[in-house]
C-alpha cells in the first residue's frame, strides 16, 4: 500500500470522473481494510486534508513555481497539492514528501518534470516559516479566502448578504470541528437513557447535551455510530440539532399527517413518526436508493407504520390535496451550511448553480404546496446560508401562494429567539451555536384565499 499515491490517484480518477473524493477515500479504504490502522489514517489524513485545503496549497505552490497552478499537468498539480500539504501541516520529515513526490513523477511517466518538483517543494520546506500570504489591506477577499479555503465569490456573496463582521465569522466557524451530534427516541425512559450514556463512556466516548435540546448530545471521540450500545434497537438517531429543530418548529402532535417531501435519509422523517404516534407519517424522495435509505433508518428506529415512496416533487404526487396538517420541504440546496462536515462543496457548488437551485425549489413549493391543508403548516428549511434559497424564497411563497409566516417562538428555546424568530424565520450560522448552518420558516396556509 502506497498511501502517497494512492492519494493520487483518488484525486485523479475524481479529476477525470466528477465523482467525489470523499467517496473514492471511502472505497479504497474498505479495499486496503486489512492494512495497518497507521497506514490508513495517513491516506485518510492526507487526502482528506489536501482537498480542503486546496486554495491555501495552490497559493504557496504558486509562490514558488514560475508555472501558474491551473497551466500545470493534472497528475504534477495533484502532486505537488499532496505534497506541499505534507511539508506544512503533516509531521512527515519534509525529505520523504520531497523524495516521495519525485519517485512519483518519475514512475507515472514525468521523468522530465521530476527537477521541477522537487525544486518546488524545496523551497517550500525551506521557506515555511516566511511565506507570503495575500496581504489583508490591499485585498482582503483573496486574504480571506486563502485563510479560510472558501471560493472568494462566496465570500463576496455572504458580505454583501450579512456584512463583513458576520461572514469572518462564520468562514472560521467552517473550519471548526464539530463531534457527532445524536438525538435519543422521544419516550425513552431516563434510567435506560442512562445506563446507554454511560456504556458509552466505558467505551471511551464523552457524551454531552446539547444547550438547545434535550435528547440531542454531541459525541466526544467518536469515529462510527454503527457498534454503539443503543444503535441497533433504535435508541438513538444521527442527527444535527438545526434539523431536530426544524421538526420541533413545525408543532407536530399526536394523530397529526406529516407529509415530507425531500425525506431521504429519513431523519426527518422518522422524528415526526416519533410524534405523530397513531397518525400518519408520508415520505418520499427522488430514487429507489434514497427510499431505501429511508425505509432503512425507519425499519431501525421502528417506525414500521411511515409510507414511503418514490418520486419527483417537482411533479404532481399521488397524494390528495389538503392531506397533510403539516408538510416537511426540507429541499435541496446548496448546502454551504454542511460545509463543515462535507468539505468538498466549497470547491463543486457555482454561482450559476445557486441560481439552478432557486428555480428547483420555486418548482418543488409550486407543485407541493397544495397538499397542506386549509389551516395546515409548511415547515420550508435549507442546509444553507444564502437569502436566494431563504429569505427571498419565503417572500416567493408568501406573495405567490395563500401563505402566511408565523412566529417560531413558541418552539424555539429561548437564547435563539429574536425579531426574525417572531416573524417565523430562523437563519442560524456556523461557528455560533454549535450547529451546522441551516435556515427555517414556518408557514400557515390560510384557512380561505
């Protein structure tokens, strides 16, 4: 196993495929999983590791090469990316990163290149402690997008939006790592609660609530859900607080009809079914593998009564209309407030593909909003932090469809009420309460147009 370019080759086959790294990681990790634990924590570190930081990378690169990064060869870019990241922030000795590299650029057919790479990385190792980052007076944008790794659109994007104060902030709330965030079944008794919490701290695992609900806990030296005591029997679910929020907003109770559009994985899903109890819970997502995923995670949490289907939202349901007392349209978008956890969209998501996303979710609420009922609620939210997809498609319903906000208050825990909460939006951002970025409004169908 050659982690080194294995790496490589991860980020030329996602280069050539459009696939994601991540993904790739993922498989040529469970092909080498007879390899030593050490082995596969450096791939999974390096590849992990040069994809976020890939802006940071290119501007240090470019410092010390006459040739501009984007003229390079791909497999020479890939090369230099991966090792450049070893020499700056791996404990490597910079010397096998060097002679590493070299070997590579010699054994895939760049023998010619090979002085070139080494004379780059040289120099890198030799000046790390003096490089020339953007100057943050002259341009403070490219400052910012080098510090943090984020596209400098983006950045222009979110300081026009929220001001420059704000879009520092949460660029560094990005980069923060957060733990995994589980949220226990609703009528678990308290003692079982605990005795769960506390195999998991013989396991090693610090458990700890979270301040904005009381059955989600962030984990603590975590690395997989799937052993823990209580996952199995469907005690517990993965879960962000933001989305356990999102179904506490929309006031879910007993014998109620959920409808929830963009379901999959099921999380969601399987909260309302939770509440609804003797009631009705309608799920559906675009491909018979999403509506897997969430029969999946359904069949695991025992919510056996949930309906699932597969369909387009953007096209008539066979669902009547006026059927649901409340309608989930958790839709799909941009997803810059799951930047934390999946690194890879600050480098595939475009400004021309939020404007694709706006008119999908126009589509979707078009087709869907009819099967709330007269009096029901529609409970729109986004994995994102943008007001095309937010605010500005909150405004779309109102003016467009017999809606009408309403306040959040009553179902929000106290330090995340405010003006906006009042009239029935919540914006929350990385970085301020330990959530991913998520946007919700709760919406009334009035009861005549």
């Amino acid at each position: 196993m050659n982690e080194r370019e294995l790496a490589l080759d991860i980020f030329l086959e996602a280069q050539r495929t459009g696939r994601y790294v991540t993904l790739l990681l993922r498989e040529v990790l469970d092909k080498y999983d007879y390899e030593a634990i050490e082995k596969k924590a450096f791939l999974k570190r390096l590849t992990e590791g040069t994809m976020e930081r890939r802006i940071s990378l290119d501007w240090v690169i470019g410092c010390y090469s006459k040739t501009p990064v984007g003229k390079m060869k791909p497999l020479i870019r890939e090369l230099l990316r991966l090792s450049a990241y070893q020499i700056l922030y791996m404990e490597a000795p910079d010397s096998a990163a060097c002679n590493e590299a070299v070997k590579l650029a010699k054994k895939r057919g760049f023998s010619s290149l090979s002085g070139f790479v080494n004379g780059v990385l040289r120099s890198i190792a030799r000046n790390r402690d003096s490089i020339v980052w953007p100057d943050e007076q002259k341009d403070p944008l490219l400052a910012m997008s080098v510090r943090y790794n984020l596209p400098e659109w983006l950045l222009a994007l979110w300081r026009t939006q929220y001001g420059e104060s704000r879009t520092e902030k949460l660029a560094a709330g990005i980069g923060q790592e957060r733990p995994v965030t589980i949220r226990f079944r609703e009528g678990i008794p308290e003692g079982q609660l605990e005795d769960i919490l506390g195999s998991m701290r013989s396991a090693g695992i610090n458990p700890r609530r979270h301040p904005l609900h009381l059955r989600a806990y962030e984990l603590e030296n975590c690395y997989g859900v799937t052993a823990l005591p209580g996952f199995a029997e469907g005690m517990f679910y993965v879960q962000d607080v933001s989305s356990i929020l999102a179904v506490e907003a929309a006031g879910i109770g007993p014998g109620m009809r959920v409808l929830d559009l963009c379901a999959a994985p099921g999380g969601k899903a399987v909260f309302a079914c939770e509440k609804v109890k003797e009631g009705a819970v309608w799920a559906g997502d675009l491909s018979d593998a999403k509506a897997e995923k969430i029969r999946e995670n359904a069949r695991r949490m025992g919510c056996e009564r949930m309906q699932i289907s597969v369909w387009d939202a953007t096209q008539p349901l066979t669902v009547p209309e006026g059927w649901a007392d409340v309608v989930l349209a958790d839709l799909p978008c941009s997803g810059l407030g799951v930047m934390g956890r999946k690194k890879e969209i600050r480098y595939r998501v475009s400004q021309q593909d939020l404007e694709a996303l706006i008119c999908l979710q126009r589509q979707i609420l078009t087709a869907s909003w009819r099967y709330v009922k007269p009096g029901g609620v529609l409970l729109y939210s986004t994995c994102t932090m943008n007001r095309g997809e937010n605010e500005e498609m909150v405004r779309y319903v109102t003016e467009n469809f017999p809606f009408e906000t309403e306040s959040l208050d009553a179902y929000l825990p106290e330090s995340l009420r405010s003006e906006q909460t009042g009239k029935g939006m919540l914006q929350l951002f990385c970085g301020e309460y330990d959530t991913d970025g998520f946007f919700m409004a709760r919406l009334r169908r009035k009861q005549s147009i």
